[in-house]
C-alpha cells in the first residue's frame, strides 16, 4: 500500500511543508512514485496498490482486507449453497488483489458499493493485462460517497450484469484480434463494428 505523504501533516514525524500544495500537485506525486513502481516491476501486470493516509496503518489494511475476502453475490436461481445467506445471497472469494478483476469490477459498483470498497482507503492504482488496459489504471475515492453499509460489500443483480458485459466486450475484443491474427485475408474488408455484431 502506498502512504499519501499530505495526508500525513498532523502525525509530527514529518518534514513535508503542506500548506502550499494543491490537491493536483500530490496527485501527480503519488501518481509519479506509483509509475517509478511500475518501472521497477518492468512488465509484471497484476499490481493494485492501495493509497491512503496516515490512518491506514498495515493492521487497519489487514482488517480491510480481511473483510473485502468475502462478498455477497445473488443466488444463482440454479444452485443452492449451503453457505449462503438467508436473503438470497451466498458468500464468494473477491480478488480484490487481481488487476484485471480490479479493471472490471470498479466501473461496475455503485456509489454504496464504493463506499464499502474503499473503506478509508483514498486511492486505488491497479495494472490490469493489456487486454483490460493499455495502461495503468487508478479511481480515487469520491468525495460524496456516502456512509459504507455494515456487513459484507454485497453485489446485486446489476453488478455482475455490468461485470459481464464488460467480459463480453473483453472476449470480443480478443476473438476480433486473433481473427485479423489467424484469418486476416478473410476478416479484412469487414469492420470492427460488424465483426463486433456478427
């Protein structure tokens, strides 16, 4: 997890002046030092990094942690699990430290969902596989979001509705590529969006 320096001003252990520095002027530091991260690490994808400030000590991001390991999902209508819940829902691993999960599932929640998400947590930067992201990705935690809800972070229905789609648009994607990889003569004069269609 990455410590957002700013956030730190009261702790009196450090020697950052913080009266002049704008919101813009430490996001492009931390933004800077995630990215001379990313140069260290050369071409591993998969890294989420977690910013906060001084409050998220390694035991307050172990105890997040510790409860963003299980969320509620909607019963499958075709299964029952005994570990499921009694309103409908069953409990499911989240890989909350996968990228590519990451780079599908924070467009998808709502402002709740969010809010549960990232606790106190201020930033989250992520490097999803290319066929997610060309580039790094990062969301920073909205400034109206409201109360997190008591329990487990809980999907709904649309949840995994946008999830999914997101995956149909990512399989598409990669089925258009290794079209034009291995049937290039036949897929060239047919454009993206009817590949897309067909």
């Amino acid at each position: 997890w990455l410590i957002d320096p700013y956030q730190q001003e009261n702790s009196g252990n450090l020697s950052i002046e913080t009266g002049n520095v704008s919101n813009e002027q430490r996001i492009t530091e931390i933004t800077s030092r995630f990215e001379a991260i990313l140069q260290l690490a050369a071409d591993i994808s998969g890294l989420v990094f977690w910013v906060g400030d001084a409050s998220l000590t390694e035991a307050a991001l172990y105890d997040h942690f510790r409860r963003l390991n299980q969320i509620e999902v909607p019963k499958s209508s075709s299964e029952s699990n005994e570990s499921a819940n009694s309103g409908g829902y069953e409990l499911v691993t989240f890989r909350h430290a996968d990228a590519n999960v990451m780079a599908q599932v924070l467009p998808s929640l709502d402002a709740s969902q969010l809010s549960r998400l990232f606790g106190s947590c201020r930033q989250i930067f992520f490097k999803p596989e290319p066929d997610w992201s060309k580039s790094a990705m990062r969301m920073v935690r909205p400034d109206d979001l409201p109360e997190p809800p008591g329990g487990p972070l809980r999907w709904t229905h649309q949840t995994i509705c946008a999830i999914e789609g997101m995956r149909f648009n990512w399989l598409t994607t990669r089925t258009m590529k290794y079209l034009h990889k291995v049937a290039d003569q036949r897929v060239r004069g047919i454009s993206d969006e009817m590949l897309r269609t067909d």
